[in-house]
C-alpha cells in the first residue's frame, strides 16, 4: 500500500507541474471529438447551416425577418463555412474548440480564485459531463457563449485585482461578444456586478476576488470603470435586444411560461443527465459551504441568471434550460473546490463517477441530439430514400412547410441536390425566413408533373391522409401512393400520377 501511495503522490506531483489549464483543455476536447459526427444534424443545426451558407447581405435580412439574436452567430458561421465547409464535423468543430478553451479557462479561474487543485478538478469535471459533449458537439451558440463568459469572468478578476484601463478594454471585449453571440448571458452581468459593488464597498476581499497580497490593501475605488467598460454592451447589443424583442412571438412560439417545476428540473436539463445534474448541484453546494465568501462570484454566476430568466419567463415565454448552459463551468467551480478539500484520489474518484454516471447519456446523445432521444429524426434515412429512386422531372412536396422540423432543410442537406420543389413560389434565402412560401394553389403547381416524393413528418401508414388542407386535396385528387418508406420520424411516399388524369 505504501507503494501505491508513493506512486500516487508522484503522479500527482507530476500533474502539478504542467499549466492548469492542459489537463482539463485536453480531456474536454478528446470527449468532445468523440462521435462527433455520429449524430446527424438535429432542426436547429439544419436552421445553422441555412443561414451560414447565405451570402452577408441574405443573412442582414434573415435577422430583420426572425432570427436577429442569433445573427452574429450565423455571420460568424458564414466565414467559418467559406474555409472549412459546411460537413457535419465542420459546421460543429467551433463548438468543439469552444467548448476545450472553455475547459481550460474555468481550470484558470478556479486557480485564481481559490487554489490550483479546485481549478483542475473544475475543470476536469466539466469535461465529462454529458451536457458538455451535447453542446460541445452542436452547431450553435451554446458553447461559445460558455467560454466567452467565463473568460469575460477571468478577465474581470484580473482588472479589480490590478486595475488598468488595458485590462478593462479586454473585459469590454469579451462581454460586447458574449452578448453578440447570446443575448442571454448577458444575465450574467448581474452577478458581476454584484462583486463588482461589494469591491469598490468593502474591497476585494470581501468580494472573494483578493489574493492574500491584497487582504490588508486599500479598498481599490477604481471599480467604477467596470460601468464604462459595458457601456459597448448596451451600444452593441441594445439594438439587437430591441430587434429580437418584436421576433419573439414567431422564435419562440413553442415556448411556454415558466413554472416552478421548470427550476427542478435545470440541472438535469444543462447537463443532460438528470443523475449527473444532481450530483453536481450537491457537490457545489458543499464547496460554497467551504468557499465562504470566495464563494460570492460562483455562486452569483449560477443563481442570478438562472432566477432572472425564471422571473423573465414566468411573465414572458423565455424559459428554455439549454439557454443556461454558461452558467455550468461556475458550478463545476464550485464543486473544484469542494473536491479540492480532500485527497487527490478521492476527488478523482467523484470525476470518474460523474463520468460513469453520465456514459449511458453520453452514448444516446451521440446518436440523435433529438428530445427525447427516443425520437430520431432520420433526414439522412428519408433522403438516401429519395436519391436512390429519384428520375428526372420528379418532385418532392413535404408537410409541413411551415415546421421546426425543417423537412426540406434536412433532404436538401443529405441528398445536395434534390428534386425540384415543385409547390415553392419564393424559397427560404429570397424571403430572408427559415422557410419559403408555397403556392396558394396548389392544384395548379401540381399540373404536368407526373412523380412526386412525398415528405411527411411522424410515422404514417397512409401519408396522404395525414397532409391537410389545400395541398392535401390537390395531393389525393391527382396522385395515388405507389410505395411508403417509414424512416425514424419521417414518412417518404413515391406519388404518381392518375391514370385518368
């Protein structure tokens, strides 16, 4: 035994000369890297990938139509496509790489507010939660807004500490481009500026942000310029604030208002793993007991904007779990230094069972990012379909059009180049919308076409029956079913035309 320990303690020695933050940045970015082109693109990737591949001008009018708060996202997406394509892996690598400096500055962090080992098992610690894979491997802004508020929060420790006007600039920065990127986090600002307060009142280290070389300094009165520097913020994203306020009713109209049920329920939805999310929530609840009053920016990071988009969503319908992913690595903060305060292969040891816990998750996510994960949506299935019996002159309809699904995203997507859509009068780009209007006759858009592909979302023994409206009495007056394809979430009929017609 004496042996083991000796090992041990020489590992652990080892690990401690190397920087902080390797260790956590490469065991985020292997889990992340793995499967990471297992699951296909889910609806919101598919709404990604249509506004990136859209020229500048196309997306300024996609943002004035429906999607302004996620905007600078595309935009930012539209270049990474130009150089690196537009493949499953590509569209969502940004995320990969987010995610993995996320890693590494929460390991940064938690070394400069409390020790070494409470940044490093932080991090380690948010490298394996499922919840970290799901949206480390998800085209979307969820993982770049982690990392930018956590190193807007590194870089506001680091100017109260050594105040300057340089290293103000920089947290101006990064705030201005995590509220560019998530309108959301912007809550955050909140409990910085909690600390923020408490500092300029009672010092630094009441605000839990001092080094012991600053317990017995002057109370720095400089703090103010914390309000010059979000004063881009409000220049920036105001406007876009404004702008996504009078879109709220057609983004979010899948949305309900909020209930209390809703606050049990976030840890298990911002981890993906209900087990895992209460696990972590315990442990931070222990290292904010050990923290005290170092405590105060954690805890504030995880609380404020969780109760103030719960207070928001009781009133307007905003309340959607995954929008406060950002606040996850401070509660990984907080459970670093409550692991910190025992041996190091007792604190591995709850790493390793977040992991364990998380690994049937894990291995569901990297086959559908669909909820719930027993409900695919097979696009890739649907259009293999179409591509291997696709002639000439045939057409594809799909129902609904005017879906979150986003049927005719997901088969343009997989099969490139698709049948002609034959009900479209102006498509999606043209319109700046996420999806294109339909002829308002649709018996006459049908006239002289011969073969139809029929897409209909959900599984349908008779998928004519199950399209409604105009389009359906066209569809059932001049076509018969020749063959249905159930796929995962999706029905493919081959439609052809009357014989006496």
């Amino acid at each position: 035994m004496g042996g083991l320990s000796e090992s041990t303690g020489t590992a652990w020695e080892r690990l401690r000369r190397l920087p902080v933050w390797l260790v956590p940045a490469l065991l985020t970015l292997a889990v992340t890297l793995t499967g990471l082109g297992s699951a296909q693109l889910w609806r919101d990737e598919l709404a990604t990938w249509s506004a990136a591949t859209r020229s500048p001008a196309d997306l300024a009018r996609l943002a004035g139509t429906i999607d302004a708060a996620t905007g600078p996202y595309y935009l930012l997406m539209h270049g990474w496509t130009a150089v690196f394509g537009d493949s499953t892996i590509a569209l969502r690598a940004p995320a990969v790489l987010a995610m993995t400096v996320a890693a590494g500055l929460l390991a940064v962090l938690g070394a400069r507010l409390v020790d070494r080992r409470s940044g490093l098992f932080a991090g380690l610690l948010f490298a394996v939660l499922p919840g970290t894979s799901r949206y480390g491997q998800e085209a979307r802004p969820y993982a770049l807004a982690t990392m930018l508020a956590v190193l807007a929060t590194v870089l506001l420790v680091t100017a109260l500490r050594r105040p300057s006007w340089a290293r103000w600039a920089g947290y101006a920065a990064a705030v201005v481009a995590l509220g560019l990127i998530h309108l959301i986090a912007l809550t955050l600002l909140a409990a910085h500026a909690l600390v923020v307060l408490i500092a300029w009142w009672r010092g630094p280290a009441a605000a839990g942000v001092a080094t012991p070389a600053h317990l017995d300094a002057e109370r720095d009165r400089r703090v103010w310029r914390w309000l010059v520097a979000v004063v881009p913020v409000a220049l920036l994203a105001g406007p876009l604030l404004v702008k996504a306020r009078t879109q709220q009713s057609r983004q979010l109209n899948w949305v309900h208002l909020a209930q209390l049920d809703d606050l049990t329920a976030l840890p298990g939805g911002v981890t993906q793993s209900s087990v895992v999310g209460g696990l972590l929530v315990g442990v931070a609840a222990l290292g904010a007991a050990r923290l005290g009053r170092r405590a105060l920016l954690p805890v504030s990071a995880v609380l404020l904007p969780v109760l103030l988009l719960f207070a928001a969503g009781t009133v307007v319908p905003l309340w959607v779990p995954r929008y406060l992913v950002f606040v996850v690595p401070f509660a990984c903060l907080l459970a670093g230094a409550a692991l910190a305060a025992v041996a190091a292969p007792a604190a591995l040891v709850v790493v390793v069972l977040a992991g364990l816990l998380g690994l049937p998750d894990q291995a569901a996510l990297r086959r559908t990012h669909e909820w719930p994960r027993s409900a695919p949506v097979d696009y890739a299935g649907a259009a293999r379909v179409i591509g291997e019996g696709q002639r000439p002159g045939d057409a594809v309809v799909y129902s609904p059009r005017q879906s979150w699904l986003f049927l005719d995203l997901g088969i343009e997507y997989h099969l490139g180049d698709p049948p002609r859509d034959v009900l479209v009068t102006e498509d999606e780009v043209r319109r700046g919308d996420l999806w294109a209007a339909e002829c308002p006759r649709p018996a006459q858009c049908l006239a002289g076409t011969s073969r139809v592909w029929l897409v209909v979302a959900g599984r349908h023994a008779e998928p004519l029956a199950a399209v409604p409206g105009a389009k359906g009495d066209a569809l059932r007056a001049q076509f018969t079913v020749t063959q249905v394809w159930p796929r995962p979430g999706l029905t493919v009929a081959l439609l052809t035309s009357r014989p006496d017609r």
